[in-house]
C-alpha cells in the first residue's frame, strides 16, 4: 500500500497521505514519498494547482511513534541527516510553482500542522484539533519553525511554541494558520471555491507571484523595492500580462479561463 496517494483532476493534483491507521504520521517513507511527489509536480507545465489532504480521520499527527523509537539510538550525525530529509521536504513544497492548498481534518500535530503553515491556502474542519507539541516530547518545533513564523508571527509562535497546547481551528483561523473554517461536510465545496478562483487567474502571474513572495521574505528592505519593480515590468510585459490587461480593458475573460 502506497504511504502518499496521487490523482490528477484535470489540471489539480490530489495528494492524500495513507497512513490513516497512524494518523497519517510522518515517517521516512512519508517524507521520501512526498520529495518525489513535489519535485514531479514542480516540473509539470501543465499544473495548476496541489490539494493535499489526509485519509482517514486526522489529517496528519506528527511523527510516527516508530520511527521516533529507532531516532533515539541515533547519533547526532544520523538526527541530522534525518532532519535533513525533512526541511528538504518542506523547502520543496513551498517552492512548487503553483498554489498548495491543505485541506485539514481531525488533527495537525507537530509536523502535520508544518505542513498546514508551508500550504499557500488552507481550509479546516471546525473540529480540527492543531499542535506544535514538540516541546512535549523534550524536542522542538526546529525545521517547521521559518513556515509558522512566516504565517502566524513571532508573538503566536513564542507562546505555541514553547507551551505545546493543542488549539482549535477557530484559533488557527485567528492567527493566520488557516484560512477557512468550516464543517468537515463543506471541505471539498470550499476547497473548490478556491480552485476556481486560482482558474480565474493567469498561471504564469500566480506562479510568479508565488516566487515573489519567497524573494520578499528572505530579502533585505533595502533590495525590496528593485525587487518588485522589476518583477512587475517583467510581467507586465509577459504574453501572460499583455493577454490579462487586454482582456480587461475589451471586457472579455482572459484566455486562460476554461
């Protein structure tokens, strides 16, 4: 049985992770399958857009309680390259060229609620139970740490962070970890409704948007501003901008609209 399921819908992959008799809890597995997914996804042309979800009744629980046994015998070398595998993980999914969207259920614990904070768009379910419990188990939330500072800020993270409380999802909603809420019956009608809005725009303009975005974060305020002006120039002189600002001005649907 695969540990990371895969289907197309026209242009959206689906990606499911299929541990549920674990929570969908990460393992090495887990994170050598989700590397080989993003990089094939990211080479794609013909993508539009990733949903990523989990089977059964929790959407991701953290680390897999096996794989955590075998890491206490590890050296300090072993604990790094296994950490390594992990972040390159996480680097490859925020970097896919086109929007991520979680789509959260039952619970995000430890890594599982990093890959809600690495996700572009998420959307939960009022029940949703969230956690950065690493400090519980004596470890900390190290490699998530740049992707929740990034969506919830410093004062949120100091206090998830070093308490280890579990949360709710309206709390997610309130700190910028998640986008929508809402009941586990209405999921995959909003995740939709996003879907269909990222249709309605360029594909070229979203993916670089997205590059943007992660330029922004790691630069210099003084670098911001070259940054952004060059970036609209160049788009703005794009097929992609020259077809968008057209089509605005004649009243018409850009050609990138189904």
């Amino acid at each position: 049985m695969s540990v990371v399921l895969t289907e197309w819908s026209g242009c959206v992959l689906r990606i499911t992770l299929n541990r549920p008799d674990v929570r969908n809890a990460f393992d090495e597995e887990v994170i050598a399958a989700l590397i080989s997914v993003a990089k094939d996804a990211a080479a794609d042309p013909g993508l539009r857009a990733i949903v990523l979800a989990g089977s059964g009744q929790s959407f991701c629980a953290g680390a897999d309680l096996a794989w955590m046994t075998k890491a206490i015998a590890y050296t300090r070398e072993e604990n790094r390259r296994d950490a390594e595998d992990l972040a390159r993980m996480l680097e490859l999914l925020d970097t896919l060229p086109v929007p991520l969207i979680a789509r959260v259920h039952g619970a995000a614990l430890g890594g599982g609620a990093g890959l809600v904070a690495v996700s572009d768009i998420a959307v939960a379910a009022d029940d949703t139970v969230f956690g950065f419990t690493e400090t519980k188990l004596g470890i900390i939330p190290a490699v998530i740490s740049p992707y929740v500072l990034g969506k919830v800020g410093s004062s949120a993270a100091r206090e998830l962070f070093l308490t280890g409380a579990r949360f709710t999802a309206k709390r997610a909603r309130r700190i910028g970890l998640v986008h929508r809420v809402v009941s586990k019956s209405q999921l995959d009608d909003t995740v939709d409704e996003y879907l269909r809005e990222i249709f309605t725009s360029g594909p070229h303009a979203v993916s670089a948007t997205k590059g943007l975005l992660r330029e922004i974060r790691g630069s210099r305020s003084e670098d911001v501003i070259g940054l952004t002006t060059t970036r609209i120039a160049d788009q703005r002189i794009s097929p992609e901008g020259q077809e968008g600002m057209h089509a605005f001005l004649q009243k018409r649907k850009p050609n990138w609209i189904p």
